[in-house]
C-alpha cells in the first residue's frame, strides 16, 4: 500500500524537524513496516516549464519538426516528434543532463546533446511516459507529449513567471509517498488507510488529530423520487448495508487534486464517480461501490436519460444473498464468473450485480452516460469475502480490506465522505432516495481490565501510569479507573484500569490485556526497554541423543571419511525416478507444487545425490558426497496430526545417503571407496558391519550390510544402462541408511573400553595363498583368523590375479600376528603354527601356500 | 678382471684423498661412481663372467664398493660437505591431506546449538510433513485467516473429512512450539532447527526449501526485556560483540507483543549502505511474547507462565556470515561451493 504524506498532512501536523525520512523510520520502529521512501519528485530534476515560441518543419524529416522553446532565461530550439504541438503550447522541458525514460521504458537515462537527422537538438520536449507521468497526464493519442497549458490556468498561475520553473515545483510533486509492506498490516484493518496511519502516527509523534469534516447522518436522507429498499437475507455475512441514490451526476475528470493524490498512490484515475470511490477507500479504508442507477433501478415515469435530466421516480431493490449454485456474473473486467453457494451477491432483486467486497457487475457498471447512481457502503463477512476472493481467484482492493475485519461504523463515514466529495465535482447533484442503513453487528470493545504491574512486568520496563494512559487515549482507546478491588488482592496486584477499545479497533485485533501491552510497548518505543537475562531456575537441557549421534555421524563423514555434504529439496518428480527404475505410485504427493520437477516427497536420498553426480561429474573428478535428512513414506508414523485427533501422521525417517563416483583407476574402486567409509564409519561407532553378496533384481553388483544380525543398508555398485539414462557418465556406488536403524543398534555398544597390550611381544609373518577365485574373501577371512590359537589379527594386504596363476585362480598375501598371553613366542614355535595353518585353508578351500 | 677391479679401487682412493673441495668431490663421484662411471661400468661387466668367477669376483667387487664408500663418507665428513648443502625447496607443496566438508548450514546450525545450550536451551527437530493444526491452528492461525497469506504453503494432496487439505509441508519450525509444550510442560526452554517450506518461486533471495531456528522460552514473569537480552546474546556470539539490534512492531498471530528484530548492518557499521537500504539495520527475525491462546493449545496456563519465542532463517545468518550472495547455492549441491566450507 502506498500512503501519501501530504494526505497524511491532512490531519496531523509533522513538526520541521521530522523530516520525510524521519517519519518513515518512525512508522517503522512504532506501527508499520515502510519498504521504501519514495520522493515523487525526484526524478524530474533539470525538468522546466517552456513555451512553445516558434515551430518550423525539420528538413530532413517529415514527422519531426524544429521547436524554439522559451525556457524564462533563454530559448532552446529541439527536435521535436510530438504530434500535438502547437505555437503557445506550455510544454514539460527536459535540458540537458535531466533523467528521462526513453520512449517510457527502461532505466532512467541522462539526457545528452544531440544530433536527430542533421539538425542539433539540446534538450527535449517530454511525453508523459518518459517523465513517469503517465497518470497524471494520461495520453490519448500516440506520440503526444505533455501540454502543460490547461495546468497552467487560473491566469495567475501562467503568464511568463511561470517559464523555466523546475516542473515539481509548478505541479506540486512535492509529495513523498511510503511504500508499506501489506504483510506488517494484516492485523490492522484501521490501518489501511491515510487516515487510519495518521491516528497511529498522532500517538507516535505526538500531533493532534484533525477530525473528519462529517455532517450529521440525517442529512443523506433526501427527498425520495426514489424508494431505495434493501434486503439482506443473509445478516451473518453482510452486517451492514448502506445505500443512497444520487442524481444529476455529470460523469468527467475529477479535479486535479485528487487525480494527484490518487497518482500518487498508485490509483489510476479514471473519472469523478469511479475516482471519488477509490479516494474514500485508501483515506477512510472502507471500500464502496457505484452502480448506475438507471441500471438496477426500475423507473415507473420515465426511462433513464441519456441526456443526464433527472431521474423521474423509481424504486431500486437490492437483495443481498449467497449465490445459486452455477449462477454466474460478468464482473468490471468482463470475465465470466461461476459462483457457488457460499458467495455472496448484491441483486437486484432478481440478477446478480456485484459480488459483494470482492467486485462489480459489469451490467452496472457507471459509464460516461451515467447520471445518477446507488452508492454502497457496506460491510461484509471476513472469511467469507476471503474464501470468495480466493475461489475466484480475484483478490482487489476492497477484498484485501474486508477480509481484515472492517469496523462496520465505517460504512457511514464513508458514506457521507463520497457524497462531499461528489458534491465537489458535481455541484449540482442531489441525493434522491431515502438512505438505506441495514445493520446487525455488534462489537466487542471490552472494557479490558489493564493491570498496569502485570503491564510493566510484561514489557520488563517501568512505563509511568500517565505515560500508559497517555497513549492509549492518542489511539482512541477510553480509559477509567477499575472497580476497586477486593482488599485481600489490594497491594499484591497493581493499579487497575478499564480499557475500552475504539471500534476500528474492536473488530478482532485488540480483545486481551496483551493486546494494550502490544500498544503501550510500541508506542513507548522498544529503543527505550533496556534488556535484562531472564532469571530461572538453572537446569541443564535434556540432551537430544538422536541429533547428537547425527552430528557424529556427521564429524566421521567430513572428517576421517573427507566427504562433501551435500542438502538436496525433499521433492523428486516421477520421470526422474522412472529412470531409475523407482515406482513413482507410492510417493506422497503436494497438492501444489511450484514446478513439474517437484511434485513429490522423496522416499529416499539417493535420486537426488545422483543427480547431484550428474551436475558435479564434469568438474570434480572424484565425487563423495552424502546427506542427512528426512524422506517421506505413506505409512502412518507416531505422532499425531494434534487437535485432539488421533490420526498420525506419515512417516518420516532421517536417513544418511552415500555417493562415491568417478572415472576409475582399479576396477570397482568407487565400490571400495565406500565399502572402506562404511566400514571406517562402522568402526568409529563401535560396530562392526558385515558384508555379504546379494543380487538385486535390476542387476549390478551390491552387498547387503548386516550388523548385529540385522540388516541395515546395502551397498550398491551401479554401472547400469539406468545410470546412464539419468545422465550419469561415470562410476557410481550408493548406499543409504536409516538413522534411527543405526543408532538403535548402536546404543547397546556403549562406551569404548580400555584394553591392556600383552605383555609379551608379537611376531608378525606374511602367508600367501593361491585359491579358486569364486571363493569368498569374507569365508576365508574368518576360517584362517580361527585357524590357530596362537593367531591375534589377519591382514590382506595384496590380492593378485593372472601371471604364473593357474586361470580360474587368486592369490591372497595376508600379513598375521602371534603372540600368547603367557610368553614370549620362539621361532620355531610359529613356524609350526604356520605349517599348520597352511594345512587347514589346504584342506579346506585347497589354498596353496605360495612363495614370496 | 680382480686386478682391473683393485686398481680402479686404488686409483679411486688416491683421488679422494687428493679431494680438495665438495665441488672436486663431486666431480670425482660423477667420474667413478655415477650411471656411467669407471667402476659403475666395471660392476656391470661383472654379470657378463662365467657363473664360478662370477661368484668370486662379485665378493670381491662388494668389499671394493664398500671400501670406497666408506671412504668417500670419511673424506665428505672431512671437508664438511653434507646432505644440507644440496638446494633444498622448501616452498614445494606438502602432501595433500585429504578433507571432507560439513554443509554451511550444517556449521551455522551448530554454532547456534551451542550458544543456545549454554543458555539451557533443548534442542528440537520435529516432522518436516506437519498437520494444519500444529503449523497454523495451534499458533492462532485458524482456517481462512488473511494471516495464512503471510506463509505461501505447499499442501499434501490428502483432504481430511471435511474435504480439507489437513496436511502441510511446515512453514516455519514455530511448528513444534505447542509440539514441545504439550511433551515438555512449562518451565520451557528449547530452540528448534530444520528445514522448512515455502511454495514461493525461487530467485537469488528466495528458496521453497530452507532452514530455520525457532527459539522459545517459557517461565514465570517472562518480558520483552528478556527477549532482548537473549538475542542480544545469540548475535554477539554469531557476529562478534560490537553488534546491536533494535526491535520494531511486528505482526505474528502465535505472539502479542509482536515485534521484528534488526541487527546493525555488518557491511556499512550502520552508516548505512545498499545492503541495509540505507537505514543501518538490517531485519533478521520475528518474535514476540508467546500469545496467551498459544499456550492454552499447548496446555500451559496462560495466568502463571508467560514466554518469549523468535524464529529466523539460518540461511540468512549464514549469507551474512560468509557473505553468500545467492540462497540458491546451498540446495545446488554444486562442490565448487559446497568445498569452500
């Protein structure tokens, strides 16, 4: 919303020391948030009012011509391409050096000295776009530029004084406008308007508040040619509805003034009736709508008068009630609009006409042969304006207003407000029908018991009494003392006041005693609180074991492992899972997602982690990354959706996905890679993990980990035809865990225990077998560790395959350690051992023992 | 060839005697002793003898060339020459070390776990798939409040009975406020980190998917003088002990006072500067004082507990800290980003 100073100087006075941007902060630190301080005038610096003195046809060019511009001082003469130019014509000069917007798009450019088809030109005759302007002089015809002469009138204003005048001066573009974030307002229906921001900033700065000039009520009622009847068939959703019939309205420009205001503001003028509606809602907050009356109004002498004569008698009925299901209406933008039975309707008794807070028809639309009109001034349902708007997807001005809870005593305000300012441009218009007023509301205003300790304790500052009271009365709020208390609470509670809340307030956004301590705090300024530690009970927190075991998982992974973490989006689409292979049916699904790419939640890390391969696999020749996060499954989990409900929600494990890949020296190595990071992650866990082959349907080689018994990942080397189809051109090995898996059996590991060396040394030997390649390492592995009673460790440290090996064959070098606990081992001792060794993996997996 | 070879041996050590300097040295090595030097050479045609005097002349032929070296020690320890006196590169690299990387978010997540665990502070987490009723209702947002416009939210394709959507991908951690409240009772101490959603289109300053920190205290006679002094402390600790913050009015619906907290601008020390827009501060989160109808959801008696909760984006933080110019790098999963950290 953009609020105009000088329309907020109608009613405060901002002392000269407050400058623009200090108001801005102000209405930032106590009320709203203000985005930007936008100076109107700003960007028409070297911009000056000149007379067209002298025009000349270009020689070069037809549709240019030469203009000598007197600009006060001097004259200039320019190419000019305007085609309404005209000797006399007052026109807005840009010399050189000013900003312009060439041909109104684009960046600000600043204006050189210039050459156009052989003829010097210093400086510019503008057009309305290219001074942003547009507003203020809407353009009727193409390559038109300002003509300033009709602004320029009443005499005294024009003559030659006037020439060579910085153009924001001569307009009056002294104005600074506020660009207010709608979001900080939300809560504040009062505010959405300049005389809702002026009452607030009445307490900040303090200023008296200039009270709207407003006639008694009595004073809309007129002598009724027309019988205005309305019937509101549905009080919860319309609390209020006021209407009048005015008469003799000439539809035109409105004046200057307002068209400015209504600029300024973002507002496009568009004429008095139309322009007189929008004012009254960005000063007052009450949206209101014209509707032609001879559109909805039913004449028993005559017919409506295209000649803009007064309306003979008539009657106008306006039923206001929910729509019938697949009724529809053509509103103001001229789309067809298919309502239900939760929307509202204003009628004429028998076709729609508006849908109410939300938008007009367009068949009552006030058009350049209107001459008279039914105002409406009305106040409707929040949540249903809001449901409304959002069906149709049609969020307006008014809509955005009612769906924050309007104070229905506003609908009078406004209503006499248009009448004034109808009068204004229209002097001759008469209100012709009696004034229709259905209301049904009732508003809470309390009074709120204010105790002003609990007040002081609450802000944690020590706010005088007066200073409370102060504020709230600059913001409306009426204040008297409490009922005494009873004596036994007397001394114990502090003063006690009652708080009675204005209207504009009392619609939902100020109802408990925290409510007024919000007031007092911002009002009193939070720059004047100092801060001070709260003072409890000291406790230690409870630890949160499960984040704490996914931070170790964490150090082991980015530190001893030197991998990347990586955080991928939770969504996954289902073509980037049909080319893994991954069924897409079971995946949960956004009802509304932001782009095709996100249409799920992932059940696994994995997809995302190899797409994140494909996008690295240029630049880093190894890649080893992993992530740490939730993924969503369809079944129900532990807790529940709240609210007393007992339904729970969907699963959602952590889970830890690894990715080892790139270009391969050794065959299988990514494989190894992240075997030997399981394995080291294992180890740093007090696990230990165990690996054994396992096919998986799709093909490509993995293993399936088991600690402890249980199995609880895979670990899978890829190098399939579905890799390749996600775009991946390199070795890839995945693996994926469930965290909570994993801590559960991690826990009965506990804490690591100290172990004592021996006391007698270890004789260490290498052994090399030669054994049937199709026999498992794992196998091996634990037969020759149990093969003798004096063996401590085994260690592979050479695998060889080929050369003076049979085919079909391998050969193992491991390197063993002996040792006993009760002496020191002799060599003889251990070479016996070893032949015996040797017998035993003979005999079992025929290993021969082969020479190093 | 035994000759040839004692010869040679003589001829050497005579030489090396006569050895002046490490440069003659050095000459005399690359003479007899290098790839193609005299005895070098010599060894060599060793292995062309037959087998017998191959054995013979070999033995003698070791003794030579153990002979000689110790001489050649003894004559190099003699006229100083050492190992020190070859250039040596001290600026060639050292052996890499290979390092992993924990996500920045990761590392900012954890600097605030700490500062708010030395404060007392639980840490939480919470369903990132949250019901309406927690992420909205719970916190004094009912259905159809034009405060539901603040947070765009993405909604599981699932409607309850009454044909709603019933479930949210959270909008914000305050999700687990009344979570933590109905599991841990009042007096409450905890701060919540994880991911969050918003179904909003991405650019360099926004991102449907981010992070957050909610932090929420509840105790007897908690004020906004008691928020401050928290955050006041969180940002010493995260920016270093010169920043300061200031609170404005600001509207949540879960807290009343409502109030937006800003941080002095790190960038222009609150001169003022494109970054802050001019003004000197920067805005870094919402908080406020727990609303009264928020810990009745929670079932904490609004008459004897009141609280403060804040909530922020960790991105934010983290864009700050290390001075990110795009929130969109830290879901790219890109390494060129993600191995500066």
């Amino acid at each position: 919303m953009l609020i105009s100073l000088n329309w907020l100087k109608d009613f405060i006075n901002v002392p000269p020391q407050i400058t623009p941007d200090k108001l801005g902060e102000l209405l930032t630190l106590h009320t709203v948030e203000v985005e930007a301080v936008r100076k109107l005038g700003g960007n028409l610096a070297k911009v000056v009012v000149g007379e067209i003195i002298k025009l000349e046809p270009h020689p070069n060019a037809d549709r240019l011509k030469l203009a000598t511009v007197n600009i006060g001082k001097e004259t200039k003469r320019v190419v000019c391409g305007g085609g309404n130019l005209s000797v006399g014509m007052k026109v807005a000069f840009a010399q050189i050096g000013a900003r312009i917007k060439w041909h109104g798009q684009g960046e600000l450019v600043e204006l050189q000295p210039a050459e156009i088809r052989g003829v010097k030109s210093a400086g510019m005759i503008c057009a309305a776009a290219e001074l942003g302007l547009e507003s203020l002089f809407p353009v009727k015809e193409e390559r038109e530029v300002i003509d300033l002469t009709p602004s320029m009138s009443p005499p005294d204003k024009g003559g030659e004084k006037i020439l060579g005048k910085p153009l924001a001066d001569v307009l009056g573009l002294d104005d600074v406008v506020y660009e207010i974030d709608n979001k900080s307002i939300t809560h504040r229906p009062d505010l959405w308007s300049h005389y809702g921001m002026a009452r607030d900033l009445a307490a900040v700065l303090p200023s008296p508040l200039t009270p709207l000039p407003l006639q008694p009520l009595g004073r809309l009622r007129g002598r009724g040619k027309i019988k205005l009847e309305v019937k509101v068939e549905d009080s919860k959703l319309c609390p209020r509805y006021m209407a009048v019939a005015v008469d003799n309205i000439e539809i035109k420009p409105s004046p200057e003034w307002m068209r400015k205001r209504l600029a300024a503001c973002g507002q496009r003028p568009i004429n008095n009736i139309v322009d007189v509606s929008n004012y009254v809602m960005l000063e007052l907050g009450q949206p209101t709508h014209a509707f032609d009356l001879s559109r909805i109004a039913t004449q028993t002498v005559t017919n409506s008068h295209p000649t803009g004569q007064a309306y003979g008698a008539g009657e106008c009925n306006i039923v206001v009630r929910r729509a019938k299901r697949g009724e529809t209406i053509t509103t103001l933008d001229g789309q067809e609009r298919k309502l239900d039975a939760e929307m509202l309707l204003i009628t004429d008794g028998k076709n729609p006409v508006a849908i109410a807070g939300v938008m007009g028809g367009r068949v009552s639309e006030v058009d350049s042969n209107t001459t008279g009109i039914v105002i409406e001034s009305a106040n409707f349902n929040p949540v249903s304006i809001r449901r409304t708007s959002q069906k149709l997807g049609l969020r307006s001005e008014a809509s955005m207003r009612f769906e924050k809870s309007l104070d229905p005593n506003l609908c009078a305000v406004a209503l006499q407000r248009i009448v004034s300012l109808i009068k204004i441009s229209c002097p001759q218009a008469a209100i012709t029908s009696n004034l229709a007023d259905i209301k049904n509301f009732k508003l809470n205003q309390g009074p709120i018991k204010l105790d002003l300790n609990w007040l002081n304790k609450k802000v944690g500052a020590e706010i005088p009494k007066a200073k409370t009271i102060k504020i709230l009365k600059d913001l409306g709020f009426e204040t008297s003392p409490s009922t005494p208390l009873l004596s036994k609470e007397r001394g114990k509670r502090g003063e006690v006041i009652n708080v009675k809340a204005p209207t504009w307030r009392a619609t939902k956004d100020i109802s408990i005693p925290e409510d007024l301590a919000e007031e007092a705090a911002r009002i009193y300024g939070y720059q004047n609180i100092k801060p001070a530690a709260p003072q409890v009970l000291m406790q230690a927190p409870a630890a949160n074991a499960e984040r704490e075991f996914i931070n170790r998982l964490r150090d082991v992974l980015s530190g001893p492992a030197a991998m990347t973490e990586v955080y991928n989006y939770s969504f996954v689409n289902a073509g980037q899972l049909a080319k893994l292979g991954i069924e897409a049916r079971s995946h949960i699904k956004l009802a509304n997602p932001l782009t095709q790419d996100h249409t799920l939640l992932r059940q696994s890390l994995i997809p995302a982690l190899l797409q994140n391969v494909a996008a690295n696999q240029r630049q880093t020749a190894e890649i080893k990354i992993y992530e740490v996060g939730r993924v969503f499954l369809p079944a129900a989990g532990e807790l529940t959706k709240g609210g007393g409900k007992q339904e729970k929600l969907p699963q959602q494990p952590i889970k830890l996905g690894l990715v080892c890949a790139g270009k391969e020296e050794r065959e299988h190595a990514n494989y190894f890679k992240l075997k030997g990071i399981a394995e080291h992650l294992a180890g740093s866990l007090g696990l230990k993990f165990e690996f054994s082959p396992y096919s998986q349907p799709g093909g490509g080689a993995a293993a399936k980990i088991t600690s402890e018994n249980k199995i609880i990942s895979a670990v899978y080397w890829h190098n399939d035809a579905s890799l390749r189809e996600a775009g991946i051109k390199v070795n890839t090995a995945v693996c994926e865990f469930d965290v909570a898996e994993l801590f559960k059996v991690c826990q009965p590991m506990g804490i690591k225990k100290h172990q004592a060396k021996d006391k007698f040394p270890y004789v260490r030997r290498d052994m090399a077998f030669a054994v049937n390649e199709k026999i498992l390492y794992n196998d091996f592995r634990r037969t020759l560790l149990a093969a003798h009673s004096l063996i401590k460790e085994v260690e592979l440290f050479d695998v060889y395959q080929g050369g003076q090996l049979g085919p079909g064959e391998k050969s193992w070098a491991f390197n063993l350690t002996f040792g006993h606990s009760q002496k020191t081992l002799t060599g003889a001792e251990v070479d016996q051992a070893q032949k015996e060794i040797a017998d035993k993996m003979a005999k079992k997996y025929g290993a021969q023992l082969r020479d190093f | 060839m035994k000759n040839k070879l004692q010869n040679l041996k003589q001829e050497i050590l005579n030489q090396l005697d006569k050895a002046a300097d490490g440069l003659a040295l050095q000459a005399l090595e690359k003479k007899y002793l290098g790839r193609k030097g005299e005895l070098t050479l010599l060894l060599k045609d060793i292995g062309n003898l037959p087998a017998e005097e191959k054995k013979a002349v070999g033995k003698v032929a070791n003794g030579i060339r153990a002979e000689i070296q110790a001489k050649l020690a003894a004559v190099k320890q003699r006229l100083g020459v050492s190992q020190a006196d070859k250039f040596f590169d001290a600026t060639l690299p050292g052996v890499k070390v290979e390092v992993g990387h924990l996500h920045p978010l990761t590392q900012v997540q954890r600097e605030l776990e700490k500062i708010f665990t030395s404060m007392g502070f639980m840490v939480l987490d919470g369903p990132e798939l949250e019901s309406d009723y927690y992420n909205f209702e719970a916190l004094n947002i009912p259905a159809h409040h034009p405060a539901r416009d603040l947070q765009d939210t993405f909604y599981i394709d699932h409607k309850n009975q009454q044909g709603e959507y019933d479930l949210v991908m959270r909008t914000h951690t305050s999700s687990v406020q009344v979570r933590a409240m109905e599991k841990y009772g009042a007096p409450l101490r905890c701060a919540v980190l994880g991911k969050i959603y918003r179904q909003e289109a991405t650019d360099q300053r926004h991102e449907h998917t981010f992070y957050q920190i909610e932090g929420l205290m509840v105790d007897k006679d908690i004020s906004a003088a008691n928020l401050m002094a928290v955050l006041q402390t969180m940002f010493a600790r995260l920016f270093g002990p010169g920043v300061t913050i200031r609170l404005r009015t600001g509207y949540f619906s879960f807290v009343e006072p409502g109030v937006e907290v800003e941080m002095s601008c790190l960038l222009c020390q609150g001169k003022g500067c494109p970054v802050c827009k001019q003004t000197g501060w920067v805005e870094m989160l919402g908080a406020g004082l727990v609303h009264p109808n928020v810990l009745r959801f929670g079932g904490i008696d609004p008459k004897i507990y009141s609280g403060f909760a804040f909530g922020t984006g960790i991105e934010r933080l983290a864009m700050m800290k290390y001075g990110i110019d795009d929130i969109r790098l830290f879901h790219s999963g890109d390494l060129h980003f993600l191995q500066q950290f």
